[in-house]
C-alpha cells in the first residue's frame, strides 16, 4: 500500500427531499483495500455507494479520487464525459442483478470485450483472447464465449459480470450485493473467486453487503449504517469480533448459527 | 362532364407551406454545418404513409426550386411505386421537370441506393431513411443514444460487429452499415448496401438525409470524410458478384437478384435501372438481354 489513499470522502450526504439516504459519511480508501458497507436494508448502503460511483449526485460533501497520473480530482465538479470514461476505465461497477450490468441479448464475448472497444481496441483477434483470458479467470469455458449471458445461471452470469468490470485493468470496483440471490455453495466459490482477483491485481474494492460473513470474507475493513449514518467503523475482524455500538452488537448477534 | 381544374391553387408551390419549408432548411443548415449529426425537426404529416418517404419528401419539397430536374429512385429503379409516384407527386406540387437520367437530375431523391454513375457537385441526393440512429438495435433508451453521440461513445458499435464476426466468421452487416463522417459522428448512411458506402466518402454532392417519422435530418456535405467502421484483422469490405448483369454486362456494380419463371430460373440484374438501360443504349448486352432495343432516357417536362 502507497501512503496516499485511493479516495477520500468527506461529509457527503444525500437526502431525498427530507428523508435521509446517508448522512456525514467521511472516510478515506487506501489503494489494494476492500471496504465493506453492512447494515440492513433501507440503512442508505446503497445511496452511499452509488452516490461514490457518480450515478447519484449527492446533497452536499465531497468525494475526490486520485487519478492514474496521481492527480486528485474532485468527483462531481468532473465532466459527464470524465466520469463516464472513468466508470468504464478505472473502475467497475458489479450490481446485484447481473441483467444490469451485462447486455443480455450480446454474447459473452462481446460483453467482456466491450470496454476494450469503448476505449478504442479495434482489433478483432486481441479483444477475442483477452475475452477467452477472461473466460477462464472467472470459470467459464472457453467455448461458452458466444453465447448469450441469457442462457447462462446465475452464478455464470455474475461472474460474466465481474470479467467485463475487470477487463480494462481497474483500480476500484464498487459491488452492490454481489452474492445476492445465489445459492451458498456458488456464493462460496463466487467469493473465493472474487478473493482471488482482488489480491491478484491489487483492486481497491467497496462492497455493499447485508451479509456479515461476505463482509469477513472479501474485506479488511467496514462500516455498519443505520438509518444512514455510520454507527460503527473499523477491521473486519475487530467490528465483527468486539462491535461496540449497540446496533452492530445487535447485528452480530443476530446471524444465524447453523 | 369533366371540367379539368388548370392548376390545383389550394397547395403551395412544393406542397409545404413556406413557415414548413424554412423550420426544415434550418435543419438541413444545421445538419451540413455538424455533418453526420441528427437534427431534430417537426416532421409533417405528409399525403402518403410514414416509411414510404416522408422525410425525403420533406427535405426535397423544402430545397426545390422551379429549375430543379427531379429523378427519384427506389431501390436503384426508376420505375417502381414509390418512385413513380413521388415523381408525379413533385411534377403536379411543384411543377419540376422530372427525369430519369442520373447525370442531368439535379436532386435525386433516393430510398436504399446510391445511382452508380458518379455524382457531381451541385447534385443533392436525397436520402429516405427509416431509423436515423445507427445505435438503435444496441441501445433502446434515446436519452442515452443522444449521450453517447455527444460523448463520441462508439464502444457499442464495434460490439455489433464484434457479433457478426463471432457468430458468422465475418462482418455479416451488409446494408445499412455504420460509417464515421468527418471523423466525428456515427452516421446510419439508410438501409443503403455497404456496397454504396465507398461512393459517399468525399462525395461531391450534397447528400441529405430525412426520417419523417423519426423526425430527424441528418447530411454529409461535399468532399466530406465517411469512413464505414470495422476491425484492424477484418476490414470493411464491399460485395463482390461472380458474374455480371444478365441484360447489359456490366461488371462491379450492385446486382439484384430476379425470378424468372416456378422452377428456379433466375438471373442477376442492375439494381440501377437508368445504368444498366443506358449501357444497353450503348450497344452492350449481358447472356439473358432481348433483342428489342429499349426506349432510354425518359425526361418529361413538366405538367
């Protein structure tokens, strides 16, 4: 880790007309680090996240970013344009449904080398090896590349997902949910994966989750929202193992034990 | 009992309204000023059904003057519904000489062809075009399609190509394919083949384009770069035909395929009808080719 961070938040809050969506969330992310927002639904996770992913402007507070040249640039004073250059370049964006994120009636392929094309690779060979490279990093056979994602299950499709975020080489991703809806042994095999990947090319990562043991497994760090504040940030483990707020010792304690 | 009425004073010289033709010369301006840019423009509703031509009816009835010679084409032919009856549409609206040889028109308005003899400057060709946005079938949402335009975000075009070489070995588009004008905007050049795309690139005439239903005008003004897209490893490539035009014998030009009788027969002719009637005039004739010679050029004066 470099002794600069990755993205600085400071004070940002999103209300929708009086309701809070989050409120005062300052924080910084450290190049290579995984953070996780837990919390339950309704706590402004969300909000939160897609208010640093640009698709939401916020209230009021700032986010700024260091960009690849080590410039910090301040998020929402960037042009539409930067920012969608950026969200297709530097970093990725994995939802929770992945018929968000992937073009369903495209095939694999074309999915995961859409972004190489977007940022002006014009040549047919090098996209389809990368693509086929890209494949494989996530366990997909290679001669399922020229199919739709639509006949692909649910933990294929999020992976296919995850292939077409990292294929430009991103600094940060933001996940929403990424182990929502998929059964527990492909939510397993999903996250080792997704484990894999981020300590192999040194990601930065911010992942929304309302499951404590993703949290423990994909992140070094994490903050517990309610009602869109931060009641509680720290390691992974020290949060989960010693919660100190009320509402987080509630949240612990309420996991099921099989 | 018929007391033929000497001129039809209810419509305005080129059927539009003058207040009509001026909003849709604006639009043409605009559109030559930011080539391969789509201008919004309030389409009219024209005496015919939409996707038969009312955006090139439009553009043509905004920019033709007493003096125009009019062709119109369809499909390459000269003699087909549409292009009958928007010719007669004009002579009566307009009261234009109207002809079918390419090189003395001086507006052609054509739907899905570009003529084969080369254009010359001071010519316009008018375009009919169905569905102006090239990124239409990729990306539905209009309010992101005008983004991506503004942004010169073209990722998604190439993935449709990227598409036709994964699944059929090659780029299968083979009309309406896109091409970059100027270096800047991803133009729809209309369902022309990609056959035609190469004689836009520099063209010297003024080519305009109108959607009427689509409300949109787009143009390539003359000498202006089109570039049609493709790949580094498989680049755009025109059709070739193996054999030539069954009545004139011409060679490297766009063939359409005819039936000729319940038992497979067929042959392949000029798509172009003024080309291949002109070369039969000339004294050359392909394998299948009456004997009789045909009437060539047919101008009428107006009525």
């Amino acid at each position: 880790m470099t002794d600069e961070p990755l993205l600085r938040v400071s004070a940002l809050s999103k209300f929708y007309g009086s309701r809070v969506g989050c409120e005062n969330v300052t924080f910084d992310l450290w190049p290579g680090e995984v953070l996780a927002v837990v919390g339950e639904s309704g706590s402004g996770k969300t909000t939160l996240l897609n208010c640093l992913s640009t698709r939401l402007l916020p209230s009021s507070g700032t986010a700024s970013y260091r960009m690849r040249d080590g410039q910090w640039r301040e998020l929402y004073r960037m042009s539409e344009a930067e920012r969608r250059f950026l969200m297709r370049t530097d970093w990725g964006f994995v939802h929770q449904n992945p018929a968000d994120g992937l073009r369903m009636t495209v095939s694999a392929g074309a999915n995961v080398g859409e972004r190489l094309m977007a940022v002006g690779d014009r040549h047919y060979g090098k996209i389809r090896a990368t693509a086929v490279d890209w494949l494989s990093r996530v366990e997909i056979d290679e001669d399922r590349i020229d199919d739709e994602p639509r006949a692909f299950s649910g933990g294929m499709r999020q992976r296919l997902q995850i292939a077409r975020n990292l294929v430009t080489g991103p600094r940060l991703v933001f996940m929403d949910e990424p182990t929502g809806g998929l059964d527990v042994s492909v939510q397993a095999r999903l996250l080792d994966l997704l484990r894999g990947l981020v300590t192999d090319l040194g990601l930065a990562a911010i992942v929304v989750t309302h499951d404590l043991a993703v949290a423990r497994l994909l992140s070094q760090r994490m903050m517990v929202m309610k009602d869109g504040r931060v009641v509680e940030s720290g390691l992974t483990d020290r949060v989960l193992d010693d919660p100190r707020a009320p509402y987080t010792q509630l949240l612990v304690s309420s996991i099921l034990q099989v | 009992m018929t007391a033929q009425p000497t001129e039809i004073a209810t419509y305005n010289f080129a059927y539009l309204d003058e207040q009509t033709k001026r909003m849709i010369r604006r639009a043409i301006l605009k559109g030559i000023a930011i080539p391969g840019y789509q201008v919004p423009f309030a389409s009219r509703e024209m005496p015919m059904p939409y996707g038969w031509g009312t955006g090139g009816v439009q553009v043509t009835a905004s920019i033709i003057g007493p003096d125009d010679v009019l062709k119109v084409i369809d499909q390459g032919a000269d003699d087909t519904t549409n292009a009958v009856s928007i010719r007669a549409f004009f002579k009566k609206v307009a009261k234009v000489v109207v002809t079918t040889d390419t090189a003395t028109a001086t507006i052609i308005q054509t739907r899905h062809r570009i003529p084969e003899h080369p254009l010359t400057a001071g010519q316009v060709l008018v375009f009919q075009v169905p569905i102006p946005e090239p990124l239409r079938f990729l990306e539905p949402r209009e309010t992101e399609t005008r983004k991506m335009h503004a942004l010169e975000e073209y990722g998604l075009m190439h993935v449709k190509l990227y598409e036709d070489i994964a699944r059929h070995g090659r780029i299968a588009t083979t009309y309406a394919y896109p091409v970059k004008v100027e270096g800047r905007y991803v133009m729809d050049p209309s369902p022309t083949p990609k056959f035609d795309n190469p004689k836009m690139h520099r063209s010297p005439a003024l080519q305009l384009f109108g959607a009427g239903r689509e409300k949109r005008i787009y143009a390539v003004p003359p000498f202006t770069d089109v570039v049609s897209l493709d790949f580094e490893d498989h680049p755009f490539e025109v059709q070739t035909f193996d054999q030539p035009c069954a009545l004139c014998g011409a060679e490297n030009v766009y063939l359409d395929e005819v039936i000729l009788d319940d038992h497979g027969g067929h042959m392949f002719v000029c798509s172009d009808t003024d080309h291949c009637e002109k070369r039969r005039a000339d004294g050359h004739h392909g394998h299948l080719a009456p004997e009789t010679h045909l009437a060539s050029e047919k101008t009428e004066p107006a009525e």
